[in-house]
C-alpha cells in the first residue's frame, strides 16, 4: 500500500510555502524527486531528504549542498516546515508520521511538480503509456541544440544533461508525464504530448475506458488557449482526444496526421526521414536510435519544438543526434565478446517493440534476461507478455520484481517460463542466467538486460 496524492493545486501550494524557507523530500533519491530538490534549493530553499540507497543522483544533490539521510528516520525532519514526499513510501514511513503529527503540510511529488512548473512560458508535458523518458529526452535535446535553454525532468538519464534532469531558463520547461494513480493530472501544461493510450497498471486502472478518460482529463488541463500533441494513428488516443477544447496537433504516419514522416529509409535498424507538416517539407532527420517506435517519438519531439517557436533545421538536427537515453536501448558493452544492453521496457508493447528494434540491428540470436515487473500486470496481460518474450531466440526469465505489491495473484517467473516454451528458462539467480549465457552465447549475439526493477544489478557481475 502506498501513500496518496494530494491535490492541493498551484495557487494552493504558493500560499502553503509562503514564509516557508526548508523543504525535505523524502525520497530525494528518485529520478523526479532528485530533479525537484535540486530546483527547489536553486530557488533558495534549505533542502533535506532521505532515501535508501546511495546512488550518483544523490551524489549529485550532496555535492550541491543538499543534506542526505540513507534511512528513514523521525528525527531527520527536525528543522524542515515542509514534505514532499513520493507516494511510494509506505503509510507508516517513519518520517511522513512525524511530520503528519507535528501539523507539517505535506506535498506528493506529482502536486510539487505542478507547483514548480507555473513559472515557466512553454511547459511540455509528454505522457503515454510507453515511450515518455525517450521522447522527453528526445525533446531535451533537440531544444538545447536549438537554444531553447529547457529545464528538463525526465525519467531517464541523458549524457548531455548530465543526469536525469537540466536546469535551464525559465522559458521552456519539458517533463515526463506519468499516468500512474493519475500523477499527470496535478501537473500544469500548456502543451500536452501523447503518445500513445493502452491498457497499463493494472493495479490502478481497471478498464482502457479509465485509462482514456484519464488521458482526456490530462489533456484538458491545457485549456482552450493549448495544445494537445497526439499519436494521430492510435484509434484510443483519437476516441480520448473527442471533444478537446485547445488546438489539436497530430503526428503519425497515417494519412491525415499534421506532421508525418515521408521517404523513411533504414540503415542497421535506424530511420531517416523527410519531416512534413500538413503537406509541406519541413526538415530531414537521421536517427541514430533504432526502430520504428522512435519516429514517432522524433515527430512529437519536433512538434513540440516547432510550437515553442524553434528553428526546424536545429531541432532535427538535435534530434539527429540523440543517442538515447539511459536504459533505453543502452548499450552497456561487450561481455564475452557479445554486445550487451540495458532497457527498461516492462509491458507487452514495449518488450515487442525493443526486441524488434534490436532484431532490425541485424544481429545474430537475440538473447533477453528479463525481470517482470510486478504481480498484477504479469497476472493481467500473461498471454501478451508470452507472445511478446516470443521475439527473442533466448528468454531467460529471473524472478518478478514485487515493487509495491505482495505475490496473492499465483503467478511466477518459473510458469511464466513454462508458458513461454523451450525457448525460456527461469533462473532463481542472476549468477544461474550468467551460466546460461556463457554457455551459448557467441560472438555476433545480443544481450538484453530488460525490466523496469532491479535486473541491472546484472551488470557488475558482468563486468559491465
């Protein structure tokens, strides 16, 4: 069980902070909470927070002056007038009840966020069910190459910010937008980037009816004077997007979409294309990422850029070289002489789409070590992940990641394994899928690291 949301709102928030000059978050340690306590001690406020786990995003905050604490404790509030918490933490989080029983005013992360982004011209908000660290990272980068200065807060990390997030002027903000326990609908864009709409978070949405009513309601908060940048080519986006009020921008390859991508020519998996916008040229992009997924996350990209007044050519050419981001197709090395990467994708949709992208690299067997990523979503679309683990040659299946769930569902790696066919096997350890690969993995061969939990721990026993 996790914490809620609050729902304070913008207007709401200033007044609650008014006077107030110490903020602690707790669990600073998480891509976005990071992101926030830094902006937050930028504008002048002593920041603290807690987390478990020294890690180089919490480096990085120490290094700014940011007190840290590696455990939970009631003590470490003493001195802070504000929380922001993450809603991942338990209800009984030692800190949280403390500061819940001394009357001091709580935030979550998603609430804070809205907040934080009411000072900024263009804010860039990119959801959908897959695709969001990618596309965000996509738009990072494609702004500072086009001098939009952008303050970025994305779920991934990116070489060229140096982290997961950048401190930029106040002109253009862009953040990744997380549907989870409808997150995104305390935020405050005024360009809203979806990408795509499916059935995701099982735990939370119960139907894709949920889901797109969700989608909407993020869409709507951009008001009449916005825009929606949408997948024009996904049929639950177009059904989420009936009735929206700002100005509708599309992308896709479709036909009807605003701004399309003609002329796509492949090179080791990797598209270039000619960008259109309602029938005329706009600019040309090579993209050194693999994979047809990616043209859509460039066109989105482009959009946004072109709505925020950036110059087309220095916005593809941003985009041409975006390299990816962190634990997106990440290339982490060579291990055995066999090329190993590192991905995040965690639902059917996405493992389809990375292994084809890879499968386009034109590599010889695709192996895939995968960790599923929690009980509900591996109970709920158990045939649509034995399908999509079907792309790689070699499935090797460690045990689910739990995350905030307990196992009452019956569901496992072993059966997932089962299910799957000769091709899979279930390795209790990362060291027993090691094994494996080094048995029968050969040179030309591809290694994919791929879940959204803790299967990355893998690479130090690669060496990698």
């Amino acid at each position: 069980m996790s914490v809620e949301n609050t729902h304070y709102g913008a207007e709401n928030i200033a007044r609650i902070l008014s006077g107030i000059s110490s903020i602690y978050f707790i669990g600073i340690g998480g891509i976005n909470m990071s992101s926030l306590a830094h902006i937050s001690h930028i504008r002048g406020y002593r920041v603290g927070g807690s987390d478990q786990m020294q890690t180089a995003l919490t480096d990085r905050l120490t290094e700014a002056g940011i007190e840290i604490f590696y455990s939970h404790e009631a003590s470490h509030i003493e001195g802070y007038e504000a929380i922001v918490y993450t809603v991942a933490i338990a209800p009984d989080n030692p800190e949280y009840s403390a500061a819940l029983a001394k009357g001091i005013p709580c935030i979550s992360r998603a609430d804070f966020l809205g907040f934080i982004m009411t000072g900024y011209t263009n804010r860039v908000g990119v959801s959908g069910m897959h695709g969001k660290s990618t596309c965000t990272s996509m738009c990072a980068l494609s702004f500072m190459h086009a001098g939009g200065d952008p303050t970025v807060l994305s779920g991934a990390t990116l070489a060229e910010m140096g982290g997961a997030y950048r401190i930029g002027g106040e002109q253009n903000f862009v953040f990744e937008a997380c549907e989870y326990m409808d997150s995104f609908l305390d935020f405050n864009p005024n360009i809203a980037v979806i990408l795509n709409i499916e059935l995701d978070h099982v735990d939370y949405f119960k139907s894709i009816t949920q889901v797109r009513r969700s989608f909407s309601d993020y869409a709507a908060i951009t008001g009449p004077d916005g825009f929606a940048v949408v997948n024009g080519d996904d049929d639950n986006v177009r059904i989420a997007m009936a009735g929206y009020a700002g100005t509708l921008v599309t992308f896709g390859l479709g036909e009807g979409c605003d701004y399309t991508a003609y002329n796509i020519e492949y090179i080791s998996g990797m598209a270039s294309f000619d960008i259109y916008f309602r029938g005329n040229y706009a600019a040309h992009v090579s993209l050194s990422v693999p994979g047809k997924h990616n043209i859509y996350n460039a066109l989105a990209a482009f959009a946004a850029g072109m709505i925020c007044g950036l110059d087309a050519e220095a916005v593809a050419e941003g985009l041409s070289h975006y390299l990816g981001a962190g634990r997106r197709m990440e290339y982490k090395g060579k291990w055995n002489n066999v090329d190993v990467y590192d991905d995040y994708a965690h639902h059917p949709t996405e493992i389809t789409v990375t292994l084809g992208g890879f499968r386009d690299m034109g590599f010889g067997r695709l192996f895939c070590i995968y960790q599923p990523h929690t009980y509900s979503r591996t109970e709920a679309l158990w045939d649509d992940f034995t399908s999509a683990l079907n792309t790689a040659d070699r499935v090797l299946l460690v045990d689910i990641y739990a995350a905030r769930e307990t196992d009452t569902l019956g569901v496992s790696s072993a059966l997932l394994a089962q299910a799957i066919g000769e091709k899979a096997d279930y390795c209790p350890t990362f060291e027993d899928a090691i094994a494996i690969l080094g048995a029968e993995a050969r040179p030309g061969d591809a290694i994919v690291v791929m879940g959204a939990g803790t299967v990355y721990h893998i690479f130090p026993l690669l060496g990698l």
